[in-house]
C-alpha cells in the first residue's frame, strides 16, 4: 500500500491504494469519497478525469504503469463530454467521423450535412455520397428525417469505384500513388475528360490539406486554382440535381482550411483566385475571415490592395482583375465565333455512361482498383519497359544486397521479357519488388501517425521483414515470426508502430523528463505485448472510452 494525494475544487485528501491499482478503481474511490455526482443522456455525459504530471489517465491503466509512486499528487477534475449527433464511416480512410452539430441538423437536409462533411474530410461533394445503415443512399434534395435518421446513427461515406487508392493518395500527398491510380478506363475523350476531372480532385484536396508537392504537380498537369472541381463525367448532364458546392475551387478549399503557402502558390499562378468566388458568393477573403484564419487574412488583404506596375502605369489589382477577366471573355467569345461552322458537342453523347439517381446501377461503393475491373489499366501494364543500363546496375545491386542480406539463391531475370501474368498476381510481384528495394526508397512511402509527434532516426526499416536468428535454436525463427504475426493481428500495428505509439502516449507527461517518459513508454508497450491474450488484442483495451462512474 502507498499513499497518493489527490486534488479537487480546493480539497486536497489522502488516498491509501494499491501500487497496482487501476485509474478506474481510484476514480470511484474519488468519487465515492467527495459525492460527486456525474449523469448521462443523449446529449452527452459528465465523467471524471485524473490528470497527472500533465496527461489524463486512461482507465486500464495501473498507476505503477505511469510511475505513480508514494506521495504523488493527482488532480481531479468533472467534465462534460458532448456526444456526436451523428457519426460517418470513411470508406476510404476507414475511420470514423463525429459530427458534433446541434441536434437541428437532422430537420436539414443531406445536402447540407454533406457540406459540412466536406469541411471535416476535404473532399468535393462530387467524389462521394452517403448512405444509411442499411445501404440506401441519400439524395441531396431530401432531409435526413426522410430516412428515418436519429441521434447516434452511423451514416457510410462511399466513393467512386476504382477511386479509393488515388483519394487515399491525395489525403497523404502521395503524388506517385496519385499518378498510378489515375483513371484509365473507357474511350479517349471519356478517359481525357474523367483524368482532368480527377487533377482538379487531386489539387482541390492537396490544398485542403496543405502538399505542396502534390500541389506543384496538379498545377502542372494544367488544374487551375479557380476552376470548378465540377463532377464527374457519368454525373455532368444532371445540372438540376447537382449539388451547389461543386462549383468549388481548390483556392477555395485553401481560404477554408487556412494553407498560406498553398494561397500564396495560387495567388503567384494566377491573380483572378483572388476574386473567385464560391457558390455562397464568397471570395477567398471573405471565407478566410469568416474562419478568423488570420495569418490568410492579413496576406490576402495585402495582395487585393496592392498595385501592377507596367512601363509608364501602375493600376490598382482590383481593376487589373477586371480588365484581365474582360480579355478572357473576348478570348473565349472570339474562339466561339471561330467554331460557328464545326458541330460542337458538348454534355453526354450516345455510348456514355451516364447514372440516374434511383434507376442505374450505383457507381459509388467504395470499390477498390482492382475489383472495379479497368480493363485498359490491365493491356496498358502488361509489357515492363525497356530498362537503361543505369537502372539495370541499381536493380542488380539491391538483388545483390537482398541475396547478401537473406541468403537466398536469386535468378536475375531478363531485361526484355514481357509479363504475361494476370492482374491477381500483380500484388505478389509488388511485394517482391519491395522485398529488395532500398531502404531509402522505400521510406518515402511510409506514411505514420505518430511520427510528427515523436522524432526517430530518419533510418529505419518499417515494414521489412524481421531478421531471423542465425544461432538460434531449431524452431525459435517460427516462434519468432508467429509472434510478430499474431501481435500484428491482435493490435492492428506492426512492433516498430507500437513503440512509437506508445512513445506518443508517454509524451503526453510532459512534467516528466525524457528519460521517464521513455520508462512509462517501455512500461506500455511491455503491457501490450502481455495483453496478447486478451480477448480484442491491445487495440481493443487501450481506445475503450472512458466509462461512466
């Protein structure tokens, strides 16, 4: 037994416990000892928490597990925890989305709760639609008590078919995953025209979330900054059902998430962001102010009251906006006028695919690239380029390392010899070649979400395969790999991920030393691994919400 102190409104009682005691098991004590008391109903629910040395405890903690030792003070604390009206399930990040708005959104109608789901995600309201629990898709033009919507109710975000590895591309700013999965599907103007609708996606995320990177390639690829993300070609002759926000550019889409660096690349591209307006009428300044983003603010309203100086005349940017849009109207007039005696087409054609809400066949279930069948992808990768000696040498250098490394036998094979092998084998020969490329390569496309939290050695080998132990005994390699594989399983993180994610957590005790914040981090994943056994793995007990006492 130990004695803690414990911290609440202005009392500061001593508490006898157990080295080993859970955080839950104190929390009743505490609220037991001061008669606190704590409800529960839709709306959301009021709970205690203990902080120590700076971080909340979970409640499946052991306060020996953080180094709670003899004479530490704990301070305590009631708060209330609002619970989401609504939630949606990511198809695409397969994570789950609060929506904490007030209990009037389920009179409104979808189109608005898609809007505000597009603030929270980043994507058009082009790209994806939302579901019911039971499948049923929901139109923009009708409420959510239409389908029967209640508080608490999980709706589904679903995607384009094919389209979940390149959006997963742009959420990251992958731009070689994003070039991949580029669609290639159908005829050449169906192909053209679905490719640059799907640039515009990829810059109008890019700069939702900041890549620059990404960023710098879509405005290569020709996107402009205030162009409309507009739809999809199976969508572009439903104007009527259409939803109001498409019309939304990605200057847009930076003014709302506050990218300065992605306003300030827009703005050097092409000025005429600066008066682009949304479909509420509002301008990248406006909506920057409305999101007291004030950094954006202060940039923008420098640049809109700044002047163009040419040889013998400086004009306001205000009127040099406005002559440079009459020019593009008299352009654009004039290249009408030129193609009076040529039959424009324009909309869908005979021999497209078109989707009429509630009549065709949905397009939108999240399938992946493979399972929604791009035949022309399949021809269009079936033969591997001609290497140069160059890349030839780098590639038998890395098999040479490989073979070095594992001690395997490998056959080098032939430069020109074509691949005949069928889709479904195509994600073995990609591991493949992962197995033997280098490790810097490779780690490019490592992507974690703790590593901006806790800095590591730029070095490393995430996702390679385990060295096997030469001198070990008969068996201990199998034993070795099924441990490796069924923590995997269990936690859903590889070893290497759980470290840092128990690094992440430890950081949170932020009075402690580093030192001690490595002990408490060793603690944890040691905790993990023996957990094991438990029924769920790890994952499952660590993220149990806090539970009402």
């Amino acid at each position: 037994m130990m004695r803690i102190f414990v911290a609440f409104e202005g009392s500061f009682e001593a508490f006898d416990v157990s080295a080993h005691e859970s955080v839950e098991a104190v929390k009743q004590m505490v609220k037991d000892y001061f008669h606190i008391p704590l409800s529960e109903d839709q709306q959301g629910r009021w709970y205690l928490e203990l902080m120590y040395a700076g971080a909340a405890l979970r409640n499946n903690w052991r306060l020996s597990d953080v180094g709670i030792s003899f004479c530490a003070t704990l301070k305590c604390f009631v708060k209330k925890e609002d619970k989401p009206t609504l939630y949606v399930f990511n198809a695409v990040t397969q994570e789950m989305m609060p929506m904490m708005e007030s209990v009037s959104i389920l009179d409104k109608k979808v189109s608005d709760l898609r809007r505000l789901v597009t603030l929270r995600c980043g994507f058009p309201v082009s790209v994806y639609c939302l579901r019911t629990p039971e499948g049923l898709e929901m139109y923009d033009c009708n409420t959510l008590r239409d389908y029967r919507t209640d508080i608490g109710t999980t709706l589904r975000l679903d995607v384009w078919d094919g389209w979940k590895e390149f959006l997963m591309g742009c959420l990251l700013g992958q731009k070689p995953k994003v070039q991949r999965f580029l669609s290639k599907e159908g005829p050449v103007l169906k192909y053209e025209n679905q490719s640059r609708y799907q640039k515009r996606v990829a810059l109008y995320i890019a700069a939702f979330h900041g890549h620059t990177e990404l960023t710098e390639w879509a405005l290569k690829q020709g996107a402009q900054p205030h162009e409309a993300v507009g739809v999809h070609p199976y969508r572009a002759w439903c104007h009527e059902a259409l939803h109001a926000d498409v019309s939304d550019c990605p200057i847009h889409a930076a003014a709302e998430a506050g990218q300065l660096l992605i306003l300030k690349a827009f703005v050097n591209c092409d000025v005429l962001c600066l008066e682009c307006k949304n479909a509420a009428g509002r301008t990248p300044l406006a909506i920057a102010a409305k999101r007291q983003h004030e950094a954006c603010v202060l940039y923008l309203l420098n640049k809109m009251w700044s002047t163009v100086s040419f040889l013998k005349l400086s004009v306001p940017m205000r009127i040099y906006i406005k002559i440079k849009q009459w020019i593009l109207r008299a352009q654009s007039h004039r290249g009408q006028k030129s193609q009076l005696g040529r039959a424009r087409i324009s909309g869908a054609k005979v021999g497209d695919t078109v989707v009429v809400d509630g009549f065709t066949k949905p397009k939108m279930t999240s399938k992946s690239w493979h399972k929604a069948g791009d035949k022309n992808w399949q021809s269009t990768r079936s033969q591997l380029p001609f290497c140069k000696q160059q890349s030839s040498r780098k590639s038998v250098n890395s098999l040479l390392i490989s073979q070095r490394d594992t001690g395997k036998q490998i056959t080098l094979p032939s430069l020109v010899k074509t691949n005949t092998s069928s889709e479904p084998q195509r994600p073995q020969q990609e591991s493949q070649q992962n197995k033997t490329a280098p490790a810097g390569r490779k780690e490019k496309y490592v992507k974690n979400a703790y590593l901006p939290q806790v800095p590591l050695p730029p070095v490393s080998r995430v996702d390679y395969p385990h060295r096997m132990l030469h001198c070990a005994p008969p068996g201990a390699n199998r034993l070795l790999k099924s441990f490796f594989t069924s923590f995997s399983e269990h936690s859903g993180r590889t070893p290497r991920e759980n470290a840092i994610y128990c690094l992440a957590v430890a950081s949170a005790f932020k009075e402690k030393r580093w030192l001690q914040q490595l002990e408490i981090a060793r603690v944890l994943a040691k905790k993990s691994v023996s957990n094991l056994t438990v029924q769920g793995g790890p994952e499952k007990c660590e993220n149990l919400p806090e539970t009402l006492l």
